[in-house]
C-alpha cells in the first residue's frame, strides 16, 4: 500500500510540473504584428463556402482574438501562440448546444492567409484563404 501511494504521490507531482512547464505566456501584440486587423476567413466546407471575420487586437500588449459569422455567436479566442511563421489560435466552441476543440492555423501568403481550421483533432478540416478587411 505504502509503495501505491508514492507512485500516485509522484505521478501526481510530474502531472502538476508538466501543467506548469506546458503553459506559456501570451503571444505578444509585437509578435504578431502582420497578423493584426481583421480578416475575412473564407473556408470550403462540404455544405459549401462560407466567411468568418477574424478580429486580432491588442489588449493590454497581447493579443486577443474575436470570431464572427452568422451562423454562430460571437467566439473569443484566447489561446493565440506561433509556431515557425504561422498564427495558431485554439479554442473550445459551443454550436447549437455542442461543445467542440477547434484549431486555426493561418499561414502569411504574399498579402493573404492561408487557412487551416481543425474542428475535434482532425474530425472535420477545412481550408480556405483569409483577406484583410
């Protein structure tokens, strides 16, 4: 029993440094200088094409994300990181009652994006391009 419970004891503290160590700081609004302003995100689904409007904007000198369409509310996006040269914004959505992870990757090409968007870890993808507003 007593060897039980130094295993949980230890597996519970890797699990909190992991935590720790895994969380990184805001991606700062310098850092994503080109990727700022708003963008229309225009995304080939197989119901057909339809827009999204990204808003990416300073706040308090990170960024913040804000997601509009009409067909789903108005979403925040606060997991705003890069990876090489690509915005990576995750966030967690509710449509019509039904949570999903979602994940937008956006890649600068010449004065557009190229857009990834990653609904429940690869259950449902699309592509598309966004355009600067």
């Amino acid at each position: 029993m007593r060897a039980f419970s130094r295993v949980a004891f230890v597996l519970c503290v890797c699990a909190l440094v992991g935590s720790v160590l895994s969380a990184q700081a805001p991606l700062s609004a310098a850092d994503a200088g080109k990727f700022m302003g708003a963008w229309a995100l225009t995304l080939d689904s197989p119901q057909g094409p339809f827009t999204l409007t990204l808003t990416l904007s300073d706040k308090d000198g990170s960024v913040a994300g804000e997601m509009t369409s009409d067909m789903m509310p108005t979403q925040k996006v606060e997991d705003i990181s890069k990876a090489g040269n690509d915005l990576v914004l995750k966030y967690q959505g509710d449509f019509q009652g039904q949570q999903f992870s979602a994940k937008i990757t956006l890649t600068p090409v010449e004065d557009k994006l190229g857009v990834s968007f990653d609904i429940m870890d690869g259950q449902f993808q699309m592509t598309g391009v966004g355009t600067k507003k």
